[in-house]
C-alpha cells in the first residue's frame, strides 16, 4: 500500500510542540548552545562539537501563530567571554547538559558571529512541524 497524500493535523502539530518543551525531565529540552565548529550537521553528530562551547538554561516558549501554525521556541543570550574562541558558528538544543544528559534535538551551523568585548547576542531556534528557524 502506497500513501497518496499526509498531512499533520492541527492537534497533532500543537502536540509535537508541546511536547518538545514540556515533557517531564530527563525527556524534556532544556537546553541551548553555541560553539565555534562549522563542520556541517550530521545526524549522528553530538549536540556541539566545537572545542568552544557554551551551554544555557533556554527560555522555551510555545507560540500558536493566527496562521495555524505551532512552534516550540529556545532563547538565550551569549555574552563575550562565555565561548574563549569569542565566535560562534554552530547552535544546537539539547536535554539539560548540567546533569549529563545530552542527547541532542537539533545541531545547526550559521554564518559565524564575531563577539567583541561587552557585546551580547540573543539566539532563539524556533522549530514548528513545517520547519526551523534561527533568529539572532
């Protein structure tokens, strides 16, 4: 049997949302960090694979745009510093890396961010059903 056609429901959509923010720990994504490797994402990568690399408790957020779309959002700042290679080309969330859990959800490289003395950058990844967004 062959499928003519799929499509999430809207249900489902705001679900699979929900349940990458608000699972139970050890299950839930917790976690958002940046890194200065700009090897290309594979699959069977590690959340970050920089030497460089710095973890964050990540605001998370479930948006419910008038569109019908649901996305599950990250945030956090990263401060000059935090990262010793002061550049940041990879962004990754993760379970809470605090307690050893670090089985990744996503790994994604960007064009690399310079951080200069005193500077900050905000990096939220919104991830929806129809697909990933990286905004800083």
């Amino acid at each position: 049997m062959r499928i003519r056609s799929f499509a999430f429901l809207n249900s489902g959509k705001r679900n699979i949302a929900k349940l990458l923010l608000f699972q139970d720990d050890p299950h839930s994504y917790f976690a958002i960090g940046a890194g200065d490797s700009n090897k290309s994402p594979s699959s069977h990568d590690s959340p970050l694979l920089g030497k460089n690399q710095c973890w964050k408790s990540a605001t998370r957020r479930f948006i419910e745009t008038s569109d019908g779309e649901y996305i599950a959002e990250w945030s956090a700042q990263f401060h000059y510093g935090e990262i010793s290679s002061n550049k940041i080309c990879e962004v990754a969330i993760s379970r809470n890396t605090t307690n050893g859990t670090c089985d990744g959800l996503i790994r994604a490289t960007v064009d690399e961010i310079k951080l200069s003395p005193g500077s900050v950058v905000t990096i939220s990844i919104r991830l929806s059903p129809r697909d990933l967004r990286i905004l800083i």
